[in-house]
C-alpha cells in the first residue's frame, strides 16, 4: 500500500475509535484500546473524509505536521531516564518512547522525530502545560488527582514504592520511622502524597505511613540518594523500589528495608488535558502500548533496565 493510502486508511480507523472514545467517556483516566485489526471500509474512505477527520489543530495533527513529538523526561531519573555527557538520553523509559514513537511512525507512514524536554516534575503532574511540550513519558503513576488535569493512556508496566534508610542506620522496619522522622523525597510525587496523606490510589494493600513525618522535598527522587552520598541527614528515604535497589546495587550508601512496597500503582503515558484535542493521538498509543506488551517488547526492555526483572505485569 502507498504512504499516503496507507495514512488515510489509517487516520479513517483513528477517527472512527477516537469518536466512539469521546462518545464513551473522554474523562476516564485510560481510555480503551482500539481494535487491533481496521475496519473493512477504512480502505475505501475518500482522501478529504480522512483528512477532515484529523483536526490540524489536534494534538495528532501538529505533531503530523511538525514530523517531531516533544517529550517531557527526566535527566536525573536513572535507571527510568538520564542525560549521558554528550546529551543523549538513557533508561527506560527512555528506550520505551523511542520505541513507542518509532511504532508511531510506522503507523503514520511519516518519521516524527522526538524532542526532548525537561521540566520540572512539580510542572507536568500539575496539568496546564501551555504547549511547551506534547506528552509526558516519564513513570507518571496514575492518581485520582493526577487524572484530573492529564489524560492517560493505557499503562505500560506498574510502580511499587520503598523506603530506604542510610547505610549506617540501625533502622530494620518501617514502624521505627515513627514519631517525627526526617524523609526525603522527590517533590510532587506519590512518595511526597503518601506521607502527607493525601495519597489517592486504588490499592487494597497500601501501607500505612509513619507519623508524624518531617519531609523534605527534592526535585527528582535521585537527588535525595545524591544527598546522602554528599553527607545529608535523614533518617529515610521514600522513593521508587526499582530505583532505590539500583541506587543500592551501584553503591550508594543506602539499604532498602525488607518487606512489601508500601504501595503500588499503575504507570502510563500522560496528556494535557487543557491542551489540543488529544483522542486520536490516544487511539493510537493505546494500540502501540497493547503491541509491546503482547509482543514482548515492553517485558524485554525492563529486564534490560532492571536486572532481569519484569515490571510490566500487574502484581495480583
């Protein structure tokens, strides 16, 4: 099938689920794939019906038009996302937009470029981004709150949060971070809403937090483990599980206490929900999302990133 043909085809199959998304519910925190095999009649759907189905002002198509999708990421996030000396970006969550945007690509019949953009975390959980970039691939956990101002696409693997204390401390269980202790933790993260309480997730099985706590918010989880190495004092850190045994494994000098996350949530891609008409772009992400789970891609690349371990299927 030529380029074109086949884009039109394909942008006839996004209008048709993006519509059936909206008349649905647009507002639900992960809109449902679309099917994987189109429609007998998009073959045929005139070349106007199709480009008229596509809003230029969409997010979908301005980011056809431009041929690049801006990427919100995080240069201190290792090992989901980080900044290499000669500015190339790592991790994976990293791996997994480049994969995802290469899919896309695929999808559209045109390359779309990706532009890498950092701003802080506090920014993108806050919604309103003002156009300043497209979409957040960047271990964004799914909240009551969060689902708000962002739009989310189906999860690609599930977060579970731990608590590390300094090498030197005596501390074995969370209950003796009781009665005032000092945490760190990444500011605007679910780690930062779970000790403060207002925490919104669905999970039967999270864990109660310390009274009391002193917290102590830092721009990136990382930062608080590079706070320690650099001499700082707390007496806990609240982070990313994943995140904190690979800090360990590299040495930092932290130990993740024993025992179950003390909560775990879904993560996915996120969307502005202030900004353009995003349906037909989410279309086709939940597709590209659904292949890499079912191809394995998605499993590959997180025994990649975490030593063999698989983050991509939800705990039962």
């Amino acid at each position: 099938m030529h380029k074109s043909t086949r884009l039109i085809a394909l942008l006839a199959v996004v209008a048709i689920a993006a519509a059936a998304c909206s008349s649905s519910g647009a507002g639900s925190t992960a809109p449902s794939s679309a099917p994987s095999t189109a429609p007998s009649t998009a073959a045929s759907a005139p070349a106007s019906q199709a480009a008229a189905s596509i809003d230029p002002n969409s997010l979908l198509g301005k980011v056809i038009a431009a041929g690049e999708i801006r990427i919100s990421t995080d240069a201190n996030y290792k090992p989901f996302s980080f900044a290499n000396p000669d500015g190339t970006y790592e991790g994976f969550d990293t791996s997994t937009a480049e994969e995802t945007i290469k899919r896309l690509s695929t999808k559209l019949g045109k390359e779309i470029k990706i532009k890498w953009e950092t701003p802080g975390w506090d920014l993108i959980t806050a919604g309103s981004w003002g156009g300043r970039w497209d979409i957040s691939i960047g271990s964004m956990s799914v909240t009551v709150g969060r689902a708000k101002v962002v739009d989310f696409v189906e999860p690609y693997y599930f977060d579970s949060g731990s608590v590390a204390v300094p090498k030197a401390s005596t501390v074995q269980a969370l209950s003796e971070l009781d009665g005032g202790k000092t945490f760190c933790v990444g500011t605007a993260t679910t780690y930062e809403q779970w000790l403060n309480g207002t925490l919104e997730i669905v999970d039967p099985n999270i864990v109660k937090a310390p009274t009391n706590p002193q917290v102590t918010a830092l721009p990136t989880d990382n930062e608080c483990i590079q706070a320690v190495a650099a001499g700082r004092t707390y007496d806990a850190i609240v982070a990313n599980g994943n995140g904190l045994t690979d800090a360990q494994t590299s040495g930092a000098p932290i130990r993740v206490l024993a025992g179950p996350p003390i909560f775990t949530v879904s993560v996915a891609f996120a969307l502005d929900k202030s900004g353009p008409d995003n349906k037909s772009l989410i279309v086709l992400l939940n597709q590209i999302v659904t292949e890499m789970h079912a191809d394995g891609t998605l499993t590959t690349l997180s025994k990649k990133w975490f030593e063999g371990k698989d983050v991509t299927t939800k705990p039962t």
